[in-house]
C-alpha cells in the first residue's frame, strides 16, 4: 500500500534539474509532497488533487497523473536549500477526502555546490 | 504566528513505562493528525482528530496507543507499557479545515525505549 518512490536518492550540483516520482498501486484522490531536512520536520511543498493537474511556484512543480496513479516533483535550477528528502504523501480513495496520508519511500536529494 | 509544538522533544522511557507526549496545534486549526516515524522511513499515519472527535484511530499499532483532544485543541499521545520497537519519533500535523488541505507539522518527540 506503501507508495514507491523513484529514485532513491540523487547527487546534483547546483543550478541541474531533478524529477521524483511516486507511484501507487491503488486508486489516488490526491498527492501532497513534503520535504524533510534531517532532525527537521516536513514542510509542505504542494497538494494535487486527482484530475491529472499541474501545479507549480518558483522553480518546483509537480503533476498528478490519476489513471496511471502517479505523480512527478520536478525540481528546476537546484538551490543548495533544495537538499533533504523528499516524500510524496498519498490519500487513497475514489470518492473524496479521507484525511488520512500514506507516504511514500522517501527521495534523498542533496545538492552540492 | 506560531507553529505546531510538541513537547517533550526528547523522551527517553524504560521499557515498561507509561509516556505522554503533547502537541499544541495551531490555533483554530480543525484537523490534527498523529504519525510515527522510523529512522530513514516515511511518517506512517496513527489517527486523525476533526475537533474533538477521533474520526480514524486505524493506525495506532495496538491498544497500547491511546489518542485523545478532549477540547478540540491540545492532544495528548498516551503509549502504555512501552517496548523497544515504539521508538520512533512521533510527528504532530494540524490542517486549518477537515477535508484535503496542507498538513503543518510540528518539530516531533523522539522517544528511546531502553
């Protein structure tokens, strides 16, 4: 039930782009992604909501693909503060909220000067 | 304005041990969510408060785990007889409204069974 994110980790120098994935095996309402510096909370990024939208704020943005259960997190032009790992956040159903999250494996992410 | 808060951030309980770990979401915040997360894991989902009502309790790992937001603010989690394998750290997540909306979460409580 676990979502399975792709890949586990990636190395960048700064100013290169980045796409995490998550995929799920069953049916999405909506993807929310989340970054989490070590010892540090998570922050929230964004929310997608099933109809396969697109959403995005300064260089990060991210698409949910509903058929396919899937939802990419691209990562323009990589900051140093960009660095931490990365969890897609599913909330699995057919018909409307839930309110309960299931997360992804978690994408190590560090960005080298 | 102010953050989710947890407190105690640390806790460390002899196995055996009763612990109660606190979290003050942000005010007027509706929704309150409880996760536990392994080292170099995800936060897995423990239970959901809408106000001061328990709406989904499916994750608590067994009757040990005891939620509980009496006045629809505060929420304490209550781990009886504690084991090894409950060491974790414990996030707290308030969201403004029920429904689907971005969770903020507060710093954690680590807590070490020994």
């Amino acid at each position: 039930q676990q979502p399975v994110q792709s890949p586990q980790a990636v190395i960048l120098r700064e100013g290169e782009d980045a796409v995490i994935n998550c995929s799920s095996s069953k049916a999405l309402y909506s993807v929310h992604w989340y970054r989490q510096k070590h010892g540090e909370a998570p922050i929230f990024l964004m929310i997608l909501l099933k109809g396969g939208e697109q959403k995005g704020h300064d260089k990060i943005s991210a698409s949910f693909n509903e058929k396919k259960q899937q939802s990419s997190l691209y990562l323009t032009a990589s900051q140093l503060s960009y660095s931490g790992t990365y969890f897609c956040g599913t909330e699995i159903g057919y018909g409307g909220a839930t309110n309960k999250l299931i997360f992804g494996t978690g994408t190590l992410l560090a960005v080298q000067p | 304005g102010a953050g989710v808060s947890q407190s105690p951030r640390y806790k460390v309980a002899k196995r055996g041990q009763d612990v109660a770990l606190r979290c003050d979401p942000i005010s007027g915040h509706v929704s309150l969510f409880w996760y536990q997360q392994a080292l170099g894991q995800g936060p897995e989902f423990l239970t959901y408060f809408q106000n001061e009502a328990q709406l989904d309790k499916s994750g608590l790992p067994s009757d040990r785990f005891f939620a509980e937001r009496p006045e629809g603010s505060v929420s304490t989690l209550k781990i009886q007889r504690t084991q090894q394998e409950d060491s974790a750290v414990y996030l707290c997540a308030s969201s403004q409204r029920e429904g689907t909306y971005e969770q903020y979460f507060g710093p954690g409580t680590r807590l070490t069974v020994t």
